[in-house]
C-alpha cells in the first residue's frame, strides 16, 4: 500500500515530519492556531521522534509506515507508527477554512458513501456518534473494505483501518489533545464543525 507517500524516510531508514499542507492558522476558528502547532508541531513531533528511536537496530528498521502498522506487535512501535500514519491522513484530509472547496462528496465517492449509509446525511450522523461514543482516546475512521464497501470504525488510541485490512479515507481524531483547547469537554461541537474542513478531493483520492 502507498497511502502516504508524503511521510519521506530518509537514508538511514528513519521517518521525517509530513509536511503540513497550509499555515498553522489556516483551519481557525475550527481548529486554532494554538492547537495545531500543539497537535502537529508537538504531539506528531514526538510521535515521529520516538518511531525512529525505537526502530533503529531492530527488525523493523526500513519497514514503510504501513508495513509496521500492520505487522508490529501491540506496543510501543505499533502505538507510535499508528498514529505517525493518523496524524498523518488527518493534517492531509483539510483545506483552509476559507477555501471554497466542494463541501460534499462527488462522483465515485458519493455513490460508495450513499450505497453503504443510505445518503451523506446518514454518514455524517454515524461518523459523530461513532466520534462521540468512542470512550477515552482514539479515532472514528471512514473506511474501505477489500470488497469496496465503506464502513465506519471506532479504533480505540493508535488503531487504524490498515491493521484490520482496510483503506483510511477520513479520520476524526477524538483524543483530547485534539479537541480540548478549542472545545474542552465539546467533542460533539468539535466533530460537528470539523466537517466545514474535509477536502473531499482528497478523501476520495484515498479510495482503491
Ligand atoms: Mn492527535
């Protein structure tokens, strides 16, 4: 799988930080400033750094990202390489808040989201109370089967549809970290305003 060509490993075979794709206040008042340089800047960073400190001179040194999400065991490499990979097609799946990108999926992805939930609406109800119903850390991802067919999952702290077979298209991040300057205890408002940033193009370019 080539999911996320912008995670760039360099010559020694360790993990650089994915590129963030607009300016750190590019997504406010949705997400702020603040808690992007905190969320990317601090939380991704360290992610990445502790990735690389605890591959270096094992078996899984040179693994891609999706490789090592897949095949290491539960603990501190999968943890680190789950969410180095969520993190990841999270910053990716955005667009600016002043973007007039579609606010609606198109073409092959509508048709896969309304034969599998009946219409957008539907989706975007399951995908919040998916969000909201998560206990503790972790992610609501919309997911591809092998079979084409899109699911919802809850994947509890770093799990991610890789590890269960499946293709991430769209991931809402439901730690605290992700939510609580701007929202406190709010997941639910945080969720509902997090659709005004989804950069449909790129979710439906996720699709196999
Ligand atoms: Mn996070």
């Amino acid at each position: 799988m080539t999911l996320t060509p912008l995670i760039i490993t360099t010559m020694t075979g360790l993990f650089s930080m994915p590129n963030l794709p607009y300016a750190t206040d590019a997504l406010a008042p949705v997400i702020s400033k603040e808690t992007v340089e905190l969320h990317y800047g601090k939380h991704l960073q360290t992610y990445v750094t502790q990735l690389n400190t605890l591959i270096q001179g094992t078996e899984y040194e040179g693994m891609n990202l999706e490789e090592l999400v897949e095949k290491a065991p539960e603990g501190p490499i999968f943890n680190n390489a789950g969410q180095v990979l969520n993190h990841t097609l999270y910053f990716h799946q955005f667009h600016p808040s002043t973007s007039s990108t579609a606010q609606q999926p198109e073409g092959k992805l509508a048709a896969a989201i309304n034969e599998a939930f009946g219409s957008f609406d539907e989706f975007k109800k399951q995908m919040n109370t998916a969000s909201t119903t998560l206990f503790g850390a972790g992610w609501a991802w919309l997911a591809q089967q092998k079979d084409g067919k899109l699911v919802i999952l809850k994947c509890p702290n770093a799990d991610n549809p890789v590890r269960h077979g499946m293709v991430p298209l769209l991931g809402f991040d439901v730690w605290e970290h992700a939510y609580y300057v701007d929202y406190q205890n709010r997941r639910a408002d945080h969720v509902n305003a997090l659709w005004n940033l989804v950069d449909w193009s790129v979710v439906a370019s996720r699709l196999k």
